[in-house]
C-alpha cells in the first residue's frame, strides 16, 4: 500500500525494529504456551496482552517533548526512590527477597523501573554540566549520590542483579559523559582488592553460594548447581535443529527451574536449538544497532546520553540472562527481555523502547528545523 495511504502516527513508528520486536514476543510467546504444557492463558495470554498494553504506552512515550523528559527527571528518581523505601516498609517477600507492592491489578517491582530512572536523571544532570567541568570532582560527587541512594535501597532487598544493573546503566552514562578514564580504571582496581571482603561480609548465604556454584557447578548438582547443571542440559540437549515445539523434556518434566522467566532462553533452545538463538540474537542485534545509530544521531549531549543508556541497559538485561543460563556468570535472576514472563520486566524494557523513539523523533524534528 503506498505511504500516502497510511496515516501519519503509524508510518512515522521505526517498523523496521518494532516488527522483528514483536516476532520475537511473539516466539517468546509460543515458548511459554510449552512451558506451560501447552496452555495458552497460563503464560502467554498475559504476556502477549502485557506488550500491546506497554507497546501503546511506548508510543506515547515517543510524542512527549525533549523538555518534559527534562522537567520529569527529578520527580521520576524522587518517586522512584519513595516506592522503593516503600518496598522496604510494607513490600512483598517471594524467594527470600522483599522486592514487590501489590497495587491489587498488578505486582510493581520499582527497582525494575530504577533502571531507566538512574539513566534518565544522570543524563539530565550531566546536560546542565558543562563540559568543561566533566573532568573535576563536581562531576562525580553528585552523580554517586544519585546512584547510591536506589543502588544502596535495591541491595536491601536483597537483589544483587537489579543493583548491579541500575549501577551498569548509572556508569555507562558518566562514561559516555566524558569523565576521565583512569577514575573508571581506579574504581574497577578497588573493586578487585574489596570484592573478597565484599564476598565474606556483605553477600547474603545465598549469594555466596551462587558465586562458589558458578566457579564449580558440579560441586552441589542437586543443591545451589541445581539451576546451571539443568540449564545446562536443556541448551545442549537442543542442538542445531531443537527437539521440536512441545517436545522439550527438561521444562516439561520440570527438570528445569524458572523455565518461564530466568531460564526460558533454556527452554527455548530445548526446543529451537541453534536456529531459535541465532533468531533471537539477530533481533536483539537489531535493537541494538538501531538505539546506538539514534544515539549518535541525536541533536544534543542530553539526547544522545538518555539513547546510549537506554539501549545499553536493554544490553545488560540480554547480556547477562544468556550468560546466566550458559554457565557464563553467577545466577542473578535477571529476566530475558520480550521472552521471559513478567510485567514489570516488559515495562521497563519498553519504557526504554519508547524513550529511544522520542530521541529519534527529536532527531527528525531538528533536521527539518535546520532544513
């Protein structure tokens, strides 16, 4: 159908992004209907009606003006900081964690939404900083307040993986901002020489033993291994072709723990094998290419830092789900974007979608400005 027949809110969306998005939930989808033995409203109902919902809300997200975003950023952190002392005051507790609020028509988990938050008023501050000065201590101190103050609340909870991943997000921005290497490189050697005291008085029993268990798998197969040794299984049980849908045992059989949130991309490759992974690489490849080129193609230093961060933060969600499941990194129960079951996860990942839209379209807006 010729453009001119389409309306202009629909032609103007990145289609080349949000299709192969949505075959990927849609996969994501016939995932879970095997995971759940072949019923559709246990998982996949949900999550396909979870994306349409949070799919408009990007939309939306992708009309609001450069300064509202700027406006909103201290309220948004503000808010976001109060939810999570609310969590920790009258939060729910499920796996040992106190991490979740029960609104009654959803269970909200704030530190998921902390991600894009951290992202968002880092960039906002290091746009009223001027460049000049990203090379003193001003630039540093208040930006550590910031991302002390949620990172320090989320490791109450305790969630080790939701923190490391708000302070990815928070170092990828002062990064990008211009801030000298060797406060970076200093900071990765003192974390080298404070991480085995860290280990001995700071992690919690259980996040010990999933870092022992991921130095030696096989030490507790049945124990904290449990979860790597099946994951393990299921990956390489699949092959280049998969078993066939449906035909996966180790989710099937229940072998495999979370095969519908941590570990679907496990119960995926069951099924899919080789040829189901590279599918869902290529698409997250995709969404990667595309934020980093709107990232570098952004009219200002806040735009092209709120784009980088926002795309880098849907890295580490895939980066370290694939890792995690592989064997390749301690269990941290950080869910796979677009396939993994869970609202608060498919918010924040589109929330980050539709931020990445709005920088595009103030690309567009400026160039037909200067045109």
């Amino acid at each position: 159908m010729p453009r001119a027949y389409v309306p202009a809110a629909i032609a103007r969306q990145p289609w080349g992004v949000l299709l192969p998005l949505m075959a990927l939930v849609g996969f994501g989808s016939a995932v879970l209907y095997s995971a759940a033995g072949g019923r559709f409203e246990t998982w996949s109902m949900s999550h396909l009606i979870r994306f349409g919902v949070f799919l408009v809300m990007a939309m939306v997200i992708a009309r609001l003006p450069q300064e509202l975003f700027r406006k909103m950023a201290i309220p948004v952190y503000v808010g976001l900081c109060l939810l999570l002392v609310l969590v920790e005051l009258i939060g729910g507790i499920g796996g040992g964690s106190q991490r979740w609020l029960n609104l009654g028509f959803m269970t909200l988990q704030p530190s998921e939404l902390m991600k894009p938050g951290i992202v968002l008023v880092l960039a906002w501050f290091y746009a009223l900083l001027p460049v000049g000065e990203t090379q003193s201590w001003r630039a540093l101190g208040p930006a550590a307040i910031l991302l002390g103050i949620p990172a320090g609340l989320v490791m109450l909870q305790p969630d080790l993986g939701t923190g490391l991943a708000i302070t990815f997000g928070a170092v990828v921005v002062m990064f990008l901002a211009g801030l000298p290497l060797r406060w970076f490189l200093g900071a990765g050697a003192a974390m080298l020489v404070v991480a085995p005291l860290a280990f001995f008085t700071l992690l919690h029993d259980y996040q010990r033993r999933r870092v022992l268990v991921f130095l030696d798998p096989e030490s507790d197969p049945l124990g904290s291994g449990y979860h790597i040794t099946q994951s393990k299984i299921a990956i390489g049980s699949g092959g280049f072709f998969g078993k066939g849908f449906g035909d996966g045992s180790q989710s099937h059989l229940n072998y495999l723990p979370e095969s519908h949130t941590d570990f679907v991309f496990s119960t995926m490759a069951e099924e899919w094998g080789m040829l189901g992974g590279l599918f869902v690489l290529g698409v997250f490849g995709l969404i990667f290419r595309w934020g980093l080129k709107v990232a570098t193609g952004a009219p200002d230093r806040f735009s092209r830092l709120l784009a980088a961060g926002m795309t880098m933060t849907i890295f580490f969600y895939m980066c370290i789900n694939l890792m995690m499941v592989m064997g390749l990194a301690p269990v941290v129960g950080i869910p796979l974007p677009w396939m993994s079951h869970g609202g608060s996860s498919m918010m924040t990942n589109m929330i980050c979608i539709g931020t990445i839209m709005a920088v595009e379209r103030w690309s567009r807006s400026t160039s037909r400005g200067l045109s």
